[in-house]
C-alpha cells in the first residue's frame, strides 16, 4: 500500500533522480512510499493565487496510475479550495505532458496551465 509522507531529507536521499528544482521543495511536499521505496515526490510552491507544481515519480510508480491520478486530483481540488485560482506544472517527458492534458492542463510556453 502507498502512503503519502511529509517530505524529509531521507526521502529525497533514497529517490532514484537526484537532479530538481529545490524552490519546489520548500512549501507543502510530499513523498509516495511503498515497502520503503520512494516512488515519487511532489512540491507545491504557492505565490499569491498562483501554485507551482513540481513532481519527480520512478518507473515504478507507473504500476499505480490510478493512485497517483486520483491523489493528484485530491490536491487540485484542496488547492482550489485554498483559494489558489492558477496551477502551473511543467512536463519532463511527452507522457507526462499527455497526464497533464488529461487533467485539464493547458500547455502555454514551457509550463502547463489549469
């Protein structure tokens, strides 16, 4: 079972990628866990009404689709509902461009807008 944690130092030690954006990392983070392996991280950096939207995930959280599809609605939702009026993500690779899209965002530029 997956479990979302507050985001430490350890977490970000045992990620397989170590290369990121640390601005990301600063505000509301955290890490998706299994059995002891982080499969992703997710930092939100909100600036006014606008979040910035950073996440790094494994090959492996690729078998938890529906986890992390339902998850990342439940924080879309709680961010509307912080009264954050823009989300703003960038993509990595053509498939999390298309994820994006399929959540509603917009490409504008290098960012992805809802």
């Amino acid at each position: 079972m997956i479990a979302l944690e507050p985001l430490t130092e350890a977490h970000m030690e045992r990620f397989p990628v170590s290369e990121f954006e640390l601005d990301y990392w600063r505000g509301l983070a955290v890490a998706a866990v299994e059995d002891g392996q982080v499969l992703g991280l997710c930092g939100i950096s909100v600036d006014g009404d606008t979040a910035y939207v950073g996440m790094i995930l494994s090959p492996a959280i690729r078998q938890h689709a529906a986890f992390l599809h339902r998850t990342t609605l439940l924080g879309i939702r709680g961010l509307r509902l912080m009264g954050v009026k823009q989300i703003r993500a960038k993509a990595e690779t053509e498939i999390d461009a298309r994820w994006l899209e399929r959540l509603g965002f917009i490409r504008d530029g290098g960012w992805y807008i809802q």
